[in-house]
C-alpha cells in the first residue's frame, strides 16, 4: 500500500505561529518562527493501518510461538531466582499480567488490589472469607506478605523480557520497516530515532524526537492525524508543537549531539540528562517537565479557542499528566513569566531569576515520590496526594518568599 507519509501543515502554519507568539510574547516571535520550522510532522496513520492489515497466518503463529518462548523464559528465569513460588504467584494470564503477589506494591484501598490479595492468600491455604479486613487483621495472612524487595525483583525481571518481546516483534513489523524507509528516503540520519518509532507503536500516543539532517538538528513529531476516535486530538497536536518551542541545540558533534527540551538535556541517542547538572535527571525531572509543558499547552490552546481555530477537533480524552496539576499548576500560575522566558529561549538564568535553584530541585523531589505514589495505586479513585500538595505549597511559599525580598 502507498504511505501517505506526512500530514500538511502549511494551511495552519502562520496561525499556529500567531497563537504561539500570542502565548510566549512579540519579542520571541522568531524564536517561535524558527523552531517551528524545524518540525516535520510525520502522520502515523497510514502506518498503523499497514501493522493492523498484517493478518497472515504464518506471521500470527510466529509472534505466538515468540509469545509461549517468552512465557516460558521468565516463568524458568523466576523459577531460578524463587524456586518455592507457585508460577501463580509469578505470572497470571497472559505476557502483561502481573502475578499474585505484585498486588502488594499497590495501595490496599483498591478493590483490585484487595481482591487479588484474597485471592493470594487462598492460594496459600488461608481462606477468611472475602472480607478484606479479615486478612488485614490475621496475624498469620500478614506474615505471609511476600517482602517488597522480591516483589520488586521480579518486576524487574518481568519488565525486562516484556522489553525483548516487544522490540522482537515491533522490530519485524512491516510498518516499523516502512517508516525507516521514509526516513531514509528524505535523506534523515534516524540511528537514534528505532527506539522512539517502537515506543510510538507499542503506546500509540503523540511523541517528538529529534534527527540529524545536514548536520543540523530538526525535530519530528509522530501523531495519529486521521484515527480521531480516543485520542488527543488538539491537545496532543498542541503539546508536541509546545515541546518543539523548548528546543535548543546545544552541540552537533561528528558522533554525538546534544539538545535541550524544557528542563531535560539529550545526548546522542535522546537518552535524557540533567542540563543543569552533569548527572542524569531523575525520573520527578521528567514527568515535572511533561506536566509543565501540558500546562503550557493548555494555556496556548484557549487562546486558540476563543480565536475558534482547531486543527483536530477537541477530545473528551484525559491525560495522566492531570494527576500532577494540583502540585505543579500553583508553582506554574506563580512563575509563568520566569517559565514562558525559560521555555522559549532555553536560558537557565531566566528560570532562576526569580526562583531559588535550590528549593526548584526539592520541588522535583516532591514530584518524584508523588510519581512512585500515583504509580502504586491502581484505582485513581482513591488518589489522596494531600501530603505532597502541602509539602509542595510549603516549598512554594518559601520561594515566593524569596521572590519578594529580591524586589525590596
């Protein structure tokens, strides 16, 4: 089938670049116009047709036989580790399914959780019912909880040769073969981009990576631009061209270059770093700079709004990012000048003009164990982040503080 390839942006272009502009101010309009240029915005549609289309029955078998040949190596590779563990305990229905006792990394308030937990203990011979409490309450149920330190093994294990599956098999998908030969067809040097194409097909969600053309660094955002049905629409268009405004290259280099996007650094092969620092970002650095830029993006497409302009058309669907906006909005609302200087022209000292460098990294420090938090718990339900919401509104205070005694 032929690829349509690219989605044409041209009829929007000068608006997007007004509404933009609108957003981070006249004087950065053409810092807006640049980094604009430098996106191509490559439509995933067709691709995704070509993966869904590969119904042959000789490839169904082969990625089932990798399937079981994946089972089996991690129910052997546990078996080694934890000999005495029923493969219950390890792994339950198919590659993806968590096994009995990882039910205990999550929060016990979940339904799902509880009732897998029940289900854990009956498996060892200890059947109160199907009263939670009952177990919560034995002696004998809680001494059997398996130590976080196994359960975290074995995630570890898991995640690892779930990895190898889907890079096997994303690997030999005839639509992962047809994007790199896009790429190559258009002259664009993609060593570093495999990853982010497997990536895009494995989630299915709208993501930006840079590549070398000319030896010049330019950016491509891979997005669904025709399947409108559950995805984010505007919202996804406009936070992928919002993380395009917060590039800057910092290095091209014969076999490495080094770009900067938001609050991270990437080197070579988009593998994240620490700009401000020489070590490597925490996980709280990153998820921080995703929620930002979706605040950001979200302030940009109201301004679309009441000028009733859409590409997309506006989704229903949420994002996970919204998890964060009661720890990071005040500190956005409070700061957006300092941030919208920051994001568009990639200067540190912009940023830390008016905020304390020192109480910025203990604010990432909030949303890292706000992360591991949310992450744990299965049902979003019963997300109760009020101790990270007074612990961020704490830190806010202090530099607010701060900010006032530099005015004075």
């Amino acid at each position: 089938m032929s690829i349509n390839a690219t989605f044409d942006i041209s009829p929007y272009k000068e608006k997007l670049i007004d509404i933009y502009t609108k957003f981070y101010g006249e004087h950065n309009r053409a810092f807006v116009e640049i980094k604009f240029n430098k996106i191509t915005f490559l439509n995933m549609y067709d691709f995704q047709t070509l993966a869904a289309c590969e119904t042959d029955s000789t490839k169904q078998q082969e990625l089932f036989d990798l399937d079981e040949k994946i089972i089996k190596s991690l129910q052997k590779e546990l078996k080694l580790v934890f000999p005495s563990l029923p493969e219950s305990f390890l792994y339950e229905g198919d590659l993806l399914g968590l096994g009995l006792i990882e039910y205990f990394v999550y929060q016990t308030d979940g339904k799902l959780s509880q009732d897998k937990q029940i289900e854990y203990f009956k498996t060892l011979g200890i059947d109160l019912g199907d009263n939670y409490e009952d177990y919560k309450n034995s002696p004998l149920a809680q001494s059997k909880i398996p130590p976080f330190t196994l359960i975290n093994k074995i995630k570890e294990l898991k995640n690892h040769l779930i990895r190898q599956y889907d890079l096997a098999t994303n690997l030999s998908n005839s639509s992962f073969f047809a994007i790199n030969n896009y790429l190559r067809e258009n002259s664009i040097d993609n060593q570093i981009i495999p990853k982010q194409i497997i990536d895009y097909i494995i989630e299915g969600n709208p993501i930006t990576v840079s590549y070398l053309q000319n030896r010049t660094l330019n950016l491509l955002i891979l997005m669904n631009f025709f399947d409108y049905e559950d995805s984010f629409k505007d919202r996804g268009l406009f936070h992928e061209i919002n993380h395009c405004m917060s590039f800057k290259t910092i290095h091209v280099g014969k076999k490495h270059h080094t770009y900067q996007m938001g609050f991270i650094s990437y080197i070579g092969d988009n593998v994240p770093t620490n700009k401000d620092f020489e070590d490597e970002p925490e996980i709280g650095e990153e998820i921080f700079n995703e929620v930002i830029n979706d605040l950001i993006s979200i302030d940009i497409l109201n301004i679309a709004k009441k000028e009733n302009f859409s590409i997309l058309g506006e989704t229903t669907r949420a994002s996970t990012y919204e998890y964060y906006f009661p720890l990071v909005k005040p500190f956005y609302e409070e700061f957006k000048d300092d941030i919208k200087e920051f994001y568009i022209t990639g200067n540190f000292q912009a940023l830390y003009k008016n905020i304390s460098k020192k109480d910025f990294y203990k604010l990432i420090d909030v949303i890292s164990e706000a992360k591991e938090y949310i992450d744990s718990t299965l049902d979003s339900e019963i997300l109760d982040l009020s101790t990270y919401e007074k612990l961020t509104e704490t830190i806010l205070n202090k530099m607010v503080s701060k900010k006032i005694k530099k005015r004075i």
